[in-house]
C-alpha cells in the first residue's frame, strides 16, 4: 500500500501558509522541502486541504486513543472495557479492531473435534500501522459531485461563464430547486473543481470567469496610493446618519477603474440601498472636466429622488465637486486618505468589474453600449447582502413606493 507523506508535517505547512507566510517561508518553518511545498501547493490550486483545516476532531480515532486500545488489548480488557477508558462506544472500538487487526496462526495443528484444526493466537494490533491506513483512507480521492452529474455540471458551467460567482451559484441553485436537494453544491465544491488537480470537474479555464481570473488561489496585497488635497472638500465624517444606514434610497458612492498605465479609465456609481451599477464612459480621459461632464450626464438616467449624495476618495479627477454639486443638487463627501473600506459597496463593484475590465488593458477600446451591457449584467446579479435579490429587483421596489424616501433597504 503506497502510503501518503506526513499529514502532520502537510498540516502544520498548511497552518502556516493560512497564517499569512509565503509558500517558501512556511516550507522552511514547517521542515519540509520547497519542491514538495511547492507540489502541494499547485496540486491543491491554492485551496487549503480540509484535513489541513483543523486538528482531528472527536469524530476520528487519534494516535493517543489507538495506543489505549493497543495497551486494552494486550492487557486483555474486554471491547467495552477499553470503550469505557476512552469514552467511546463500544462499536467504535470493535470497527477500529475488526479493520486494522491481523491474526497470526502457530505452524503446528492441533486437534479438535477429532480434526486438526490450527489454533489461534491473539490478535496482533498495531497503533501506527492503524494511524497509517487511516490517513491513506482520508487521503483517496472521492469522486466530486460535479464528475458524477453531467447535467449539473453543465449547469454550473453556463453559471461561471454567466460570470456569476461560486457563492451566487450555490444560493441561486437552492432557490431554483428548493425540492431537488441533489441540484444543491457548495461554493467550495465549485471552487474545488476547477483549481484542485484531481478534482477537475469543471474545465481549468473556467478559472477566467471568476472575479480575480487567477488559476490558483492566494492572497492579494495592495499598497495605499496618497494624494493631494481637494480643495473645500467635505468629509465623510459629516455624511448625515441615513446614508449609514442605508434606510433612504439615493446615496452614491464613485470612483474610477483604471486601465493600463494610467491612461484610461471607467467611472463607477452604485447605489447603496439596492447596490444599482450605473458606469460612466470616458472616452477623451479622467480628468477632472470630464469626470464632470460624465457624472452631470449619469444624474439624468434615473429620477431626481434618487440622487440625494455621492462618496468618492479623494482622487484629483473630483476637483470640481463643488460644481457638480451645483449642477445635481448632490452632497459630495470625501473619505479619509487610505481608508476605501469606507466606500466599501464601491470597492466590491469594482472588483467585481475587474471580471469585464481586467487590469492592465485599455479601457478606452469599450464603447458605450459595452459599457451599457456590463452594467445590465452586474445589475441582474443576485447578490448575497440582499437576501440574493437582483439590483434590478430592489430598485424597482424602490421606484414603486409611494416615496422613495419610505423605503427601507432589504439588508444593510
């Protein structure tokens, strides 16, 4: 029986990688080789085993509890005995036996009944070998739901290229066939069969449809970029407490996604009560006269009620706010330097326009009807922080109300 590597030494890189060191730096803590760190890593896609996750729970036998069987056995404790020590049932006990025990027969025959018949001696129970068979057993591929069942791989595929997220997936799925549970797969379970070699359910560039377009899985720093000073602007620190709370319809958040080298751009708006995407093309630059010109243009697309206040960064393309202002009627507040969880609903659109906008490309090759298209496909996403309604779905509520200020947000 070819058995796997240490588990314990794989659990103990994997704890490591998890906390935030690279793969050499936990190969190197965790006294394992970097060409086998490195192995792992790809053959895994990035995914942190499930047998990585966590210590063996109490479910599963330990190294510890199989040598108080061994000490049971060779002392001759009964199963219910050595259950008893280890406050386990006795079935367990008696599987963990009947699985890993071997018995040995003496050469010579002896008789009973009148016939030779060979006589037993005691079982022979050996911890390690039992701890090894168990991780080799834990370890064997199983076969994914995705292999098994074509039509609902197919149907997550369509999903992917849809480029709906795993997560969106899942939840969409439950509530399609709320009576077919063997319709149902987790989000890991996607994301499994795409990265995990082994696993490959789902064809490997699928990967390209997710949201980071990545084939493995790893983490993504980002460094703070500071700017120069807006003249008169107002802090977020003044925004008044409804747009907090996201109980009154009509507030804004913006910014730009940038293409390569800086030289294009697309401006983003999205509602904070129903998440609603509206993108600003700007075809002649990002400068502040055009930001202007775009965001005057966006007001007019939706009814006035809906356009109480707008957050943007302090990006120096927003120097003439204060005309915007006069032009909309819009209350501009500006977040603290280096802080874009402030705007947070903005920056999670963004990265989800990463997905149609990939970075370091030329946005300015995107006419306006393209634009157009991929913001009538985020807009008709379900998404979780709105129970997986669609943007579509809330601001049409919204717009059907007696007043869009009654209207509260379906989730904050």
């Amino acid at each position: 029986m070819n058995l796997p590597p240490n588990r314990e030494m794989r659990r103990r890189f994997w704890s490591l990688v998890r906390s935030g060191l690279s793969t050499y730096e936990a190969a190197e803590a965790a006294g394992v080789a970097y060409h086998s760190a490195r192995r792992w890593f790809r053959q895994a896609g990035g995914v942190i085993p499930a047998y990585a996750r966590a210590q063996p729970r109490g479910r599963y036998l330990s190294m510890e509890e199989r040598e108080e069987i061994f000490a049971g056995v060779e002392g001759g404790k009964s199963i219910r005995a050595i259950a008893c020590t280890l406050d386990r049932e006795p079935s367990t006990v008696m599987r963990e036996l009947r699985r890993n025990m071997r018995q040995q027969y003496r050469t010579r025959r002896r008789m009973r009944n009148g016939q030779g018949a060979p006589r037993s001696q005691p079982w022979d129970y050996r911890p390690s070998l039992a701890q090894r068979r168990a991780d080799y057993m834990a370890s064997r591929q199983k076969p994914a739901k995705l292999t098994t069942d074509r039509l609902l791989r197919d149907l997550v595929q369509a999903k992917l290229e849809d480029r709906l997220s795993p997560e969106q997936i899942a939840a969409q799925l439950r509530l399609e066939h709320p009576d077919q549970p063997e319709m149902w797969v987790s989000h890991e379970t996607i994301y499994q069969s795409i990265y995990v070699q082994g696993r490959g359910a789902l064809r490997r560039e699928l990967a390209r449809c997710l949201r980071t377009g990545r084939a493995v899985r790893k983490p993504r720093r980002r460094t703070n970029e500071r700017r120069g000073r807006i003249a008169n602007m107002i802090s977020i620190s003044e925004r008044p407490p409804e747009v907090e709370d996201r109980a009154v319809p009509g507030h804004w958040e913006g910014d730009l996604v940038i293409g390569k080298n800086h030289e294009s751009a697309i401006g983003t708006l999205v509602e904070r009560t129903s998440r609603y995407v509206l993108l600003l093309h700007l075809p002649e630059g990002h400068g502040a006269e055009e930001v202007e010109r775009a965001i005057n243009g966006a007001t007019k697309k939706l009814p006035r009620a809906l356009w109480r206040s707008l957050t943007w960064d302090q990006g120096k393309e927003m120097r003439n706010h204060e005309r915007i202002r006069i032009a909309t009627g819009l209350a501009i507040y500006f977040c603290d330097p280096a802080k874009p969880w402030q705007r947070g609903t903005n920056e999670n659109t963004n990265g989800l326009l990463r997905q149609y906008f990939p970075k370091g490309t030329d946005l300015s090759v995107h006419p306006p009807e393209h634009l157009e298209f991929v913001a009538a496909q985020m807009n008709r996403r379900p998404r979780k922080t709105l129970n997986w309604a669609t943007p579509n779905q809330v601001l049409a509520e919204i717009l059907s109300a007696p007043s869009p200020s009654a209207v509260v947000a379906t989730a904050g």
